[in-house]
C-alpha cells in the first residue's frame, strides 16, 4: 500500500472507528505522521518498512511509540478484513516494554462521598463497597466470601478469602463501622451458609456479576461526582496504610501480593507524612543537641 491509499483508506478506518473522539485525533495523527514518511522516503506499507520506520524515530518515549504502533495494527487488521492488504505487516513487530503504572488512591474524604450517596436501603452494596476499601480485598476476592468464612468472634473479627494462585488469607477487619454494617446486613440474610453477596432477581439469589457491580458502583460515584474506579478502592486503602506508616511488608500480607515489588508500587508517600516521619526522627535522634 502507497501513501497516498493509505492516506484515503485511514480515513475510512477512523470513520469505522469505535472509539473516543480523544482516540480518534490520536489514531489519525499517528497515521499522518506515517503516510508523510512514506511519502518523504518513497517506501510501501510493508514489514521492513514499518522496522526502519520505528528505527528511525527511536527517540520516541515507550508509551508514545506503543499508541502509535497499535493505531497502526487495528489500521492494518481493519486493511485486511476488507481486501486492502494481502498479509498484516505489524505481525512481528515487538511492542516496548512499559512500566506499570503507579496506582493512584484516593482521599478517604472523596471515597466517604460516594459512600454517602449509597441509598441507605442498599445495604449490601453499601456493605460490598466499604468492605473492599476498608481491607483492599479485590472485587473478584470480595464476591468469592461465603458467609462460613467470617468469624465475627468480637475483638478478634476476620475473614478468611482465596486469592490470586487458589492463595488463601486471613484478613482483619480491623474497622468498628465495617464490622457493624456486617452484623446488620448478615442479619436480614435467611441463609448462614453460601455467598455473602448475592443477586436478587426475581426474588431469586444468585451470583453477584462483576459487571452488575461496577456499574452501580459508576452510578454511585457519578452521583457523587467523583471520577472513582471500583480497583481504586483497593489502591486508596493501600495507599492509606503506607501513609499512615504501616511497613511494607504487613501491606503486602493484607493486599495478598505474591512479590513485594508488586507493594513496592505503593511506596510514593505523601510529602506531608515524608515530612512527619523526618521531624519525628529529627526530634527522637537529634533533640538533645544544642
């Protein structure tokens, strides 16, 4: 394929395109700044092209040229589909390699507000979403407690949960509001042994779909106007514990990280509380000297 068809035949992409208009720019973008190399250089939209096309542009930063390489594959994977190109010359390109992301939490303030929204006649997704943030259970984890697997002996309440690898945990509920909001609901279920959480349609129990849920918890946080992501729930707590001086290795035990580098993400501490710890070392350390 020359410049020139791809040029026209982008166009016909983007229209296709299901994304966001952000998407779109970026996608269009991306494969004008190719159609003009190729037109500089006289090359064809071919496998060793495209090689010497990222060659030549190696300065680009591992995220920028991975959104530019998967514009360009969805592009060649649509060319394909309608007769436009006899093989995919993206096949055997190698994407960079990215961090991972640095999780962001939230302020317990913001997460209250979404909780406050919660119709108080909503107790069990009330109960679901406090429990996540107050013990950084996954949702997948959450959904998976059957009612045998709390122990609500007071002063000592805990939950045991199945983690990633078939991993089981014991888990504190260390929070007083947590565990009272527990009590009530446990007692308006008519069952003590099978999920905790349960779908109720039809006036039937069922499971409890991670779908189902991260939309009412959208609907929650959209009423509250918060931008929130149900797996920050789990970041907010973990960065919770970190700020509030907790060690990394008691975070990786509740969190239920295999590695600790995986925990080791969390270790960005507010400026303030890097500020505290120093005064307080300075005061422990330094306060005898005049």
């Amino acid at each position: 394929m020359d410049a020139p068809t791809l040029q026209t035949q982008a166009e016909r992409f983007l229209a296709d395109l299901k994304r966001s208009p952000q998407t779109v720019r970026a996608y269009r973008a991306d494969l004008r700044h190719l159609t003009g190399w190729l037109q500089e250089t006289g090359h064809l939209l071919e496998r060793e092209t495209l090689a010497n096309y990222f060659a030549a542009h190696s300065h680009w930063a591992p995220a920028t040229r991975s959104r530019k390489q998967t514009a360009l594959e969805r592009f060649c994977r649509w060319a394909l589909q309608h007769d436009l190109l006899d093989r995919d010359p993206t096949l055997h390109l190698e994407h960079p390699r990215l961090p991972p992301p640095h999780p962001r939490g939230l302020r317990r303030e913001e997460i209250e507000r979404i909780f406050a929204a919660i119709p108080p006649e909503q107790v069990r997704d009330a109960l679901l979403f406090r429990l996540v943030f107050e013990t950084g259970l996954r949702i997948g984890e959450a959904l998976g407690i059957h009612v045998e697997d709390l122990d609500l002996t007071r002063g000592d309440e805990h939950l045991t949960v199945i983690g990633k690898g078939s991993r089981k945990r014991t888990v504190l509920l260390d929070d007083p509001r947590l565990v009272n909001l527990l009590r009530r609901y446990l007692r308006t279920l008519g069952y003590t042994h099978g999920p905790l959480f349960q779908a109720r349609k039809n006036g039937r129990g069922g499971p409890l779909r991670y779908q189902s849920v991260q939309e009412r918890w959208q609907g929650y946080a959209g009423r509250a106007g918060v931008t929130c992501t149900l797996h920050q729930l789990r970041h907010s707590h973990a960065t919770e514990l970190v700020n509030g001086g907790v060690s990394l290795a008691t975070i990786r035990k509740r969190l239920g990280h295999q590695h600790i580098q995986t925990t080791l993400r969390y270790a960005e501490v507010s400026d303030q509380t890097a500020d505290m710890e120093m005064r307080q070392w300075r005061r422990k350390n330094l306060g005898y000297r005049h």
